[in-house]
C-alpha cells in the first residue's frame, strides 16, 4: 500500500496527495519509455514540472492506484495500437491504410515507406503524414493479411 495518492479533483484533473496529506494540483503522469516500458519507470510531475513521485513497477501498487495511474497516462498520450491492417490503397507511397486499432477503426496517409520504423525485433511504429504515430506492439500476433500488407513496406 502506497502513502501517497492520485486522484481527480472536482474539475476532473488529476492531483497527487503525499503522505503529509497535501495536495499537489494539477499534476502530469509521464512515462519515461511508454513504448519499451509502459508499466514502469513513471513519473508523477508538478504544474512546473518538478517531480513529485517516481513509480519503478505499476505492479508494486494496489490494483486501484495502478488503474488511476495507467488512466492518467494515456488520457495523455495518444499512441493508437495497430490491431490488423485492413486495406492498403496501393503498394506505393503516398497511399492510404485503413487500420484497426485498440480506439476504433481509422484511415490515414502513409507518406513514405521510411514512415514505417522497426523499433525492435517485432515492434514498429507507422506515422501519418500528419505525424500522428501508430504502434504494432507485436507483428508476429497481427493476423496473417496484415503481416502480408506491411511485408511490402518494411
């Protein structure tokens, strides 16, 4: 059990309670690698940025807190998990992907191939034209067409 919380306020923005009791309004959650590590090494920062609490492991707090926490870092960050790649408009670039992701279906413009970025071995990142970034947490889970689709871009 942590000394320490984050909650809403009233206006709906988060706030961080340390173990004195005293609030701490408004407060960002930020992830120091929210690709490679997205369940540790968390930090919890004041409105100038100071750092009011670091979290190694999400999985060190209770189930609650952890929650309010993963809540609080993605209403933050927008990073939309590629489920499947339903269609590609054509095999050469600038062409239009339709995806599945884990927020819904979405179509955007891949400029270049060079847009489609491994990160590692079975992670990849696809920006659009507008630089908006697309994560496939895992290539090798994708189903079977859309591995064939990204075959013609990596």
């Amino acid at each position: 059990m942590s000394d320490w919380t984050v909650v809403r306020n009233e206006l709906g923005r988060w706030c961080y309670i340390d173990a004195q009791g005293q609030r701490h309004e408004p407060v960002t959650v930020a992830r120091a690698f929210p690709i490679a590590q997205p369940d540790q090494l968390i930090s919890i920062l004041d409105a100038d940025g100071h750092e009011l609490a670091w979290i190694d492991d999400l999985k060190a707090l209770d189930a609650e807190l952890a929650h309010r926490i993963r809540e609080a870092v993605n209403e933050r960050e927008f990073l939309p998990e590629i489920q499947a790649v339903i269609a590609v408009s054509r095999f050469v670039t600038p062409c239009e992907w339709t995806v599945k992701t884990h927020r819904g279906e979405s179509t955007f413009v891949l400029q270049g191939e060079e847009d489609v970025r491994r990160i590692s071995g079975d992670l990849l990142i696809v920006s659009d034209k507008h630089g908006v970034q697309y994560l496939i947490r895992s290539l090798s889970k994708l189903d079977r067409a859309s591995r064939k689709l990204l075959d013609r871009f990596l």
